[in-house]
C-alpha cells in the first residue's frame, strides 16, 4: 500500500466523522408546548441518519432518510409543510441546510446538531438560527 493511502486511512480512522452520531436519540419534549411533536426519534448509523416523528398535525406520523452527505431528500412534516433537505457533516456538526414550503413561500432551513456531555449523559443538540436548541438524550449506542 502506497504511503499516501495509508496516511489518508489513518486520518479517517482518527476522525470521528458522522460515526460519533451511531446511536439513537429521543427528543427531550416540553410538555407545555401543543405544536411539539409527541414522539421524535433520530437513529444514527454511519451516514444513514432516520428522523421518526408522531405527534399533533395535518401528517400524523413522519419517516424519513437521509444520507449523511447524500443528495437532497423531500418529505412533507407534522405540519403539512413539505421539506426539501440535506445533511452533510461539517467539522464534528451535522447540518441540515434547504428549504421549507410554508403557505406557498420557501424558506430558508438551517439547523446545526452538536454532540456534547452533560453530566455522564451524551446528548444532541439542535441548534437553530433563531436561538432555539432541541436536546436529544442518547437512549442507545
């Protein structure tokens, strides 16, 4: 093996990459919010990342899939709004960057998770432009 191909394994190996997401998430839901959706899970397996959502809403329940670094995919939410979205790894984030279709304007999405500790407990941050953060509490590696 050239000495080349061996140092951009070794590199890989060394970056944790979208594997430091394996695992599956629950959302930390608020009670108090009527809109919040009863139930969201994100599963992580290498760069294939579901998001499983229930709740209140025009769609009762949404599955999707995505590849991490893969091609745009579409969906319509909990809401009745269709997503047009993809997820790419940026330094050790992920991120959701593309649109949604609100009452026939699009707009923009972007949402940036974030891996940190709390306690001896790993959670998922969702952070949004607006200063919102959902926390999601891994319940499986």
């Amino acid at each position: 093996m050239p000495i080349s191909h061996l140092l951009l394994a070794l590199q890989l190996a060394a970056s944790p990459g979208a594997s430091a997401f394996n695992g599956t998430w629950r959302q930390q839901l608020a009670a108090t919010s009527a809109r919040a959706p009863k139930q969201f899970v994100v599963k992580v397996d290498g760069n294939t990342l579901a998001l499983t959502m229930t709740g209140p809403g025009k769609v009762s329940a949404v599955d999707v899939t995505f590849e991490i670094g893969g091609p745009e995919v579409t969906y319509t939410g909990l809401d009745g709004d269709q997503f047009r979205l993809k997820v790419k790894l940026e330094g050790a984030d992920l991120v959701f960057q593309g649109t949604e279709h609100e009452d026939g304007r699009d707009l923009p999405v972007h949402e940036t998770w974030t891996l940190k500790t709390e306690g001896n407990t790993r959670v998922l941050v969702d952070s949004k432009p607006n200063k919102r953060t959902t926390t999601f509490a891994q319940i499986h590696s």
